[in-house]
C-alpha cells in the first residue's frame, strides 16, 4: 500500500514539474514566449491561440494593476487534483478583466452627437463608467408591422430612402416573452 502511495505521489510531483506558467501584461508582446515575467504575452487573443495546448498544472498570470480585454475561451481542462490554474503576479491590485472593448476614433457629428466605426455588435456602450442610451428609432415607443414573412417585414412607417436602414439592427417582439435581434440586409420605402 505505501508504494502505491508513494507511486501516486511522485507521479504528481512529476505533472507538477512539466506544468507551464504564462505570463500575461498589458506591458507584454504577443510575439513573446508568454513563459516568463520578463517575456509575457500582450493580450487575452494570444492566449487564446495556445488554450488547446494547455496541460493539467498550467497556470495562467496576469499582472496585477492591469487591465485586460476580451474573452477567455477556455476548451480544456485540468484533472482531479491538478487543474489549470488562473491567478495573478506583481504587486498592487488585482488585475482585471473585461468583455469591454474599448472604442476609440469618435467624432463629433453635431451638437452633443459623437459617432465611431465599430465592426462588432453594440449591445451595451459606457462613457466614463456610465451606461449611455444607445441611438434608436423611434426615440420612445415602437413601430409597428404590418405583414411579414421569414425574410420581409413591412411597417407602414418606415418611409425612408432605399438602403436608409440597411447594416441597421432590428429587435423584433415575435411574442410577448420573445425578442428577436437581426441586422438589416437592405430596406426600400
């Protein structure tokens, strides 16, 4: 029995040993082996790109003080005993991260209306910390449809020139517990 255990426990100890510590700082490279605090990676994506290549007993740092953008897509996993690990380096506090995604290049379009190119869906947008009301039409209330079909909503009020709405984003109320979310693929008055 006690060579089993000891058999058990030294074959821990040896996952521990071939376990990888990456490194994470927003003063980091992605071109970087990410393997140390002197050469760590930059960014959420270039750890992304090496999560299927992770081991039980990895650990993954990020450097305390930082902020880091993105989504971790964590496909693996550790074992009983030894899993892969997140945690942080450095001193201050602790590092955080966010599904925000910073916007930048705004512009003023007139008056107090800024406008900025973004490729990606927009569900939420913080100025300062403090959640804005995204633009909308109509400003307050609803539109109503008229007929419809899988592809085609008709409203009586949509009067615009063609194209007006296309690249647009439509959120449908299909039932009184449903909303529905779709981008405009071309519109006509």
């Amino acid at each position: 029995m006690k060579k089993h255990l000891l058999l058990i426990f030294l074959l821990l100890l040896i996952s521990q040993t071939f376990a990888t510590t990456y490194y994470v700082s927003s003063a980091g490279n992605d071109a970087n082996a990410g393997t140390s605090t002197t050469a760590p990676w930059k960014t959420i994506a270039k750890l992304n790109t090496h999560i299927l290549s992770m081991k039980a007993g990895d650990n993954i740092l990020f450097r305390r003080g930082d902020v880091f953008t993105g989504q971790i897509l964590l496909t693996v996993s550790g074992g009983a005993g030894n899993p892969i690990t997140f945690g942080a380096y450095g001193t201050g506090a602790d590092p955080v991260i966010s599904g925000m995604v910073p916007v930048t290049g705004w512009k003023l379009h007139q008056g107090n209306i800024w406008y900025a190119s973004y490729s990606g869906n927009v569900p939420y947008l913080y100025v300062n910390d403090k959640m804005m009301t995204l633009a909308r039409y109509p400003n307050t209330g609803y539109l109503l449809v008229n007929t419809a079909t899988v592809n085609n909503i008709n409203s009586k009020s949509i009067n615009q020139a063609n194209d007006y709405w296309k690249g647009a984003n439509i959120r449908l109320r299909t039932t009184k517990w449903t909303w529905e979310y779709k981008e405009i693929a071309s519109s006509t008055s």
